[in-house]
C-alpha cells in the first residue's frame, strides 16, 4: 500500500495483479461459493468465476434436489463455437478443460510440517499449475473440488477465442495431466505439485460453424505425411 500511495495509485484489487481480467465487472461469485468485488478480484487468488453476481446461498429444497443454484444466475457468456462443460458443484457451464486433481492429504500434512512453512492452498497449487503453462494465451483457474480435490479450468484469456486457441488451451491441459499422470519431474521435485496423486481431464468439445473443427487424418492425413518425409530427402 506504501508503494501504491508514493507512486500515486489506486488498489484494482487484493493480491496478485490480473492482467486479462474485467476490474469493473462489479460482484461476482466465486466457483468455491464465495463472491468477491470484481472479476479481477476472485482471479488474483486464481479463483474461476462462476456466475456475475453476489452468490445465492442455496435452499435446503435445492440441495434436496442435488441442485447448488437456482434459476436466473448470470453466467459469463460462451463463445458461440463452445457448447461448455458442467462442472459438479458449479451453477454455470465453462469453456475449457476441466483438471480434477486429488491431492493427498497426507503428503500436504508432511510437506506443511517438515519442507515449507506455506500452508499448501488451491490458491497455491493453481499457481503451480500455470508455470507449467507453455502458451500466454491460457490460464488455470481453480475451485476446491469434491471429496478434498481440487478442480482446475485451463481456458482462454481472450474474451471471444477461436475454435483453434480453445483447442490450443484443451492440448495444454492434456499436457499437464499426461506430466502429473506420468510423474515428470517437474512434478515430482515441487512441493506442491508432487502431492497430487490422481487426476482425471475432460476436454471441451468445440465447433466450427455446424460443423466440428477440421482434423488431419485417413487418407488424406497419409498423402500428407509421404509428402512431408519426400520433402525431408532433398533437404
């Protein structure tokens, strides 16, 4: 704050500086059920924003139905070639792979007594996850999960993507499930990252126009890679 009022600024929000997000959004709920002033405010803790408004506190007769929200939230607007994913827990549906990671509980406890005095949060962990980001253009934002996980949204940072970067976010997230999967060493020598222990992926399906997004493959895909290994002998 001292630094703030010597340089003769204002404070967007609490915590980290958000880049991509919207500081005039006004009250937004949180995917972990909390809301905060803006946008800007709940991705600075890397929180994804459910809905653009206070959150609802649910009814018992909702939870009776399994139901967390009910009708008439404001969601954030889809791109018109993502149909989105439901998320469990969530009111609206998101435009991007969903990471559901499974820490564990007791690899958390023995790291937060014994290897670093920071106490292991989602907040903490999402960050992690976006240093292992390979594209400016994607985020992981993220909400506590069911049964102690933690569920992380890698999606675009442009407000209307194309079907091509909203793959380019999908691949990304395969690339880190397939490093958490496979143990890289970037996960195994975190603190952090190395106490989850399970994950599961579910990619968006996009689309272009009524149809879905071209892919390279049967014949064509064939003709395609003789003439690429053609083209490598002269070279």
């Amino acid at each position: 704050m001292c630094s703030l009022i010597q340089q003769n600024r204002e404070l967007a929000h609490p915590g980290y500086c958000v880049g991509s997000c919207n500081s005039t959004s006004g009250t937004v709920c949180g995917a972990n059920g909390i809301s905060y002033s803006s946008t800007c405010s709940a991705e600075s803790k890397m929180i994804y924003v459910d809905y653009l408004e206070a959150c609802r506190p649910p009814t018992n007769s909702l939870l009776s139905q399994g139901i967390f929200c009910g009708d008439g939230v404001t969601c954030q607007e889809l791109p018109p070639n993502c149909p989105g994913i439901k998320v469990p827990g969530m009111c609206c549906p998101v435009c991007g792979a969903v990471l559901s990671l499974l820490p564990s509980q007791v690899l958390v406890t023995i790291n937060e007594m014994y290897l670093t005095r920071d106490k292991i949060t989602v907040s903490s962990l999402c960050r992690r996850l976006n240093k292992l980001l390979s594209l400016s253009e994607c985020v992981v934002l993220c909400t506590p999960g069911l049964y102690g996980g933690v569920t992380g949204i890698v999606h675009s940072t442009l407000s209307k993507p194309t079907w091509v970067q909203i793959e380019a976010c999908n691949n990304e997230a395969i690339r880190i499930e397939t490093m958490v999967r496979r143990r890289h060493v970037r996960i195994e020598t975190d603190l952090i990252l190395s106490t989850v222990i399970g994950v599961e992926i579910e990619t968006v399906n996009v689309t272009l126009g009524n149809s879905s997004p071209p892919r390279v493959g049967g014949v064509f895909g064939v003709q395609i890679f003789i003439i690429f290994l053609l083209l490598l002998q002269f070279c």
